[in-house]
C-alpha cells in the first residue's frame, strides 16, 4: 500500500492499536497529523471496537471507511466488507455440511 501510495505522491501514515488506550492515542496522532481520511482494516480488536470507532471518527470529523457493514451499522460512513457475521454463520455451515459427508476413499500406499 505504501509504494502503491508513494507513485502517486499520497502518503499513508499507519497506526496500531490493540486495546482502547491505544485506540485513542491512534485517533489524537491523525489529528495532529492532519490526515484527510481513514482507512480501518479488518483486526480481531478493531473489529470488536465499530461503535467506539465510529463515534472516535465522528468526534474528529475523519471521513472513515472499514472493513464491515458492522461500521456502517454503527452510523460510520462506508465499508469495503461484508457482513462480518454472514462469515460465521458460512463457515458453520460449511463446518457443517463437511462433517456429514463420507470420507474420501484412502488407498494403501504400494510398497516396493
């Protein structure tokens, strides 16, 4: 993402967080680094965190786009992602289904 950036001359400025004292240091550096918009990726913690992010971005007046429709859902502005629960309820499914098929055949292994 930054060489993609850097060809046409944007910069990208990274912050992490992983708890919500993190959260709100990452938000006050945009500020002061005067940052046009945001971008949030898909994260275990970022995505436990969509009301405390949105309202963060909210407070900062930082156009925002993230990872799942749980952002949007929480008054955030856009995301790129789907459903983050359809995801769970897929793969349950397809956990599912797996387990009641037969098992491939296996063939002994020719010893020579």
């Amino acid at each position: 993402m930054q060489s993609a950036a850097s060809t046409t001359g944007q910069q990208i400025l990274v912050v992490n967080a992983s708890n919500d004292g993190e959260l709100d240091t990452a938000f006050t550096v945009l500020t002061q680094q005067h940052v046009d918009a945001l971008l949030v990726m898909a994260d275990p913690f970022l995505n436990s965190r969509p009301d405390k992010i949105v309202a963060l971005a909210a407070r900062y007046a930082l156009p925002a786009m993230y990872p799942w429709r749980e952002f949007p859902k929480a008054e955030g502005l856009m995301s790129y992602g789907t459903e983050l629960a359809a995801h769970g309820a897929r793969l349950a499914f397809m956990a599912e289904k797996f387990s009641k098929e037969p098992s491939p055949p296996t063939f002994p292994f020719n010893s020579r």
